[in-house]
C-alpha cells in the first residue's frame, strides 16, 4: 500500500502523543524529530520537510495547544492541518472554458502513466460531468502511442483525432481543436508525446502546441513511484511550460510518498488527481485533507 512506511512510523509517533493532558517543548521537539525522520525516510524533499517541521513547532508550542483541554490531540491536528496545506489544501477543480471546447495538454515522461490517464480522464469527464471529450493523438514518433490511444477510445466508445505520424503535432492539435468544434465536443484531450528524459526537443515541441492551442489546463503526468525524480521532472516541466496542475500516477503501488508530499510545495502546482490503477475507471480527484488522513491514521 502507498505511504505504508510514512503512515506506520507518523501514527505510531502520534500515538504517544495523543493522549496527553499536557505537552512540554520538549514532547514537541521529541515528536518533530520522529516526523522529520519519517518523512525524510519517505523521499520527501528535505526543505519541504525543515519548513513543515518549522511551521509544525511553531504552532505546537503556541497558545492554542497550550491552552487547549486536549493538547496532545490539538498537536495532531496541527500536524494534520499542516500536511493538508503542504498537498494544497483544498481540492482542485477542472477548468471549463466559456468559449468551448475546453483544451487540455496532457505531458509527462514516457512510461508515467500519460496516454492511460487521458483514456481515465476522459472516462471522468464523461461520466461525473457528462461531458464529451476529443481525444487526440500528438505522439507521431510512437506508431504504438497512437494505437494505444485509438485502442482507448474504442474501449471507451469515444472518438480519438489521429492524423498518424506524418503530420506536425502542432498542425494535429490544431485541426482536432476544428474538428472538436464541428462535432460539439465540449473538451479536447491531447496526448503529447513523452521522452525517456525531459531534453530540448521535447519542451519545444509542447510549448510550440502550447502556444498553438492556447490550453485552458496543462495536466503533468508523474509517476509517484519516482520519488525524488518526479519532483525533479515536475519542476522543469513547469520552468518551461507553466503547467496548470499534476496527476500523480501509481498511487495504488507501494510508493513512500515524497512526490505527493513534495509536488505542490516545490513547483506551487496543486495535484489535481491521482491513479489508483490500470483500470480506466481508477482515477480520482486528489483530496488534500483526505490524504493527509490517510497517512496519519
Ligand atoms: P505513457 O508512456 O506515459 O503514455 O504511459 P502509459 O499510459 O503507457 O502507462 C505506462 C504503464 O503504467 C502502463 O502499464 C499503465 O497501465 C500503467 N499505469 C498508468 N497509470 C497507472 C496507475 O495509476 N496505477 C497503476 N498501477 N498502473 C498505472
């Protein structure tokens, strides 16, 4: 399960904690030293970690857990408050674009997840929003990209914009967005292409469609198995795109949660979803609060 390591070493933390009917600094101090650690051990980036720490110890000393009844469960809740903020603290929403159909860019390294979860966001927009999604196939240098994003489309009975790989991606976008318009599809989902490694070429190319397209959301798809990595890659796709938010992929897998404790504070990008699985039905809106719950317990 994700954040098995993190959830296990916090609540134990916690659990020594919560029943207090008085805190001292030096239960605080004890106490960050062990969330430090756990989230140190979990790959979260380590000046996201000294600022939560800093705000946590700040807080956890001030009057509103001193003067509470309950102060060992008022530190809980701070340290729950604050890993809420560091994910985004509220939930993202998708945009819609007044003048229809709403673009959306979806970009990512080869392998995160990227073309499965245009197939799942697809799937969502249809069926929680009961919208009508183009999608489009912009990675002419993977004969196999665009099969299996066709492949997609027929299991999702939708439409899928394919010009194959003779055509620039940016003409591609650019006729889908067209095509989209004529057949009153009210999103246009486009499917870049992804590399091994971000490199010059592959930037160019997106902010070439980017400024083509004009897209009302840029989706970065990162694998949250990388750690580290995906915070890294998150950050150069967004010095050179501005991404409007991220999907974390893989979050059902075993990953230790750095990426999605790290994301939002290093890049100032909120995670807009997460994938739960292969399947085209498992992705879901990312909950701040919600997740933060998960990992405390
Ligand atoms: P792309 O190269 O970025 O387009 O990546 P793909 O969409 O081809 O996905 C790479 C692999 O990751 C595939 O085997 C997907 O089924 C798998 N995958 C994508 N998202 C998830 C997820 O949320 N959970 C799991 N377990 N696997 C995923």
């Amino acid at each position: 399960m994700a954040f098995e390591g993190l959830a296990d070493r916090l609540q134990s933390t916690i659990k020594k904690i919560t029943g207090k009917g008085k805190v001292s600094e030096q239960d605080v101090k004890e106490m960050t030293r062990e969330v430090r650690l756990a989230l140190l051990e979990a790959d979260v980036n380590f000046k996201v970690v000294k600022d939560l720490i800093n705000r946590i110890k700040e807080r956890a000393v001030g009057q509103e857990v001193m003067e509470s009844l309950t102060p060992g469960q008022q530190v809980i809740k701070v340290v729950k408050e604050e890993l809420t903020a560091l994910m985004g603290g509220e939930q993202s929403k998708i945009a819609v674009s007044d003048r229809p159909p709403t673009v959306i860019m979806m970009v990512g390294l080869q392998g995160a997840g990227k073309t499965t979860t245009t197939g799942k966001l697809a799937n969502l927009l249809r069926k929680k929003h009961n919208r009508s999604p183009l999608l489009v196939a912009c990675d002419v240098y993977r004969p196999a990209a665009i099969k299996q994003l066709e492949t997609l489309g027929v299991q999702l009975d939708m439409p899928v914009f394919s010009l194959g790989t003779e055509v620039s991606p940016v003409d591609i976008a650019k006729q889908a967005i067209e095509r989209a318009k004529e057949e009153h599809h009210d999103y246009v989902i486009i499917d870049t292409a992804g590399r091994l490694h971000v490199d010059t070429n592959l930037m160019d190319e997106l902010q070439q469609i980017k400024s083509t397209v004009n897209p009302d959301e840029i989706f970065l798809v990162v694998d949250s198995m990388t750690g580290q990595d995906a915070v890294n890659v998150a950050e150069s796709f967004n010095e050179q795109l501005d991404i409007s938010g991220v999907i974390l992929t893989k979050l059902d897998g075993d990953t230790r949660g750095g990426a999605a404790l790290s994301i939002k504070a290093v890049t100032g990008k909120p995670i807009k979803f997460a994938g739960m699985g292969e399947k085209l039905d498992q992705l879901e809106a990312f909950h701040p609060e919600r997740m933060a719950s998960r990992i405390l317990g």
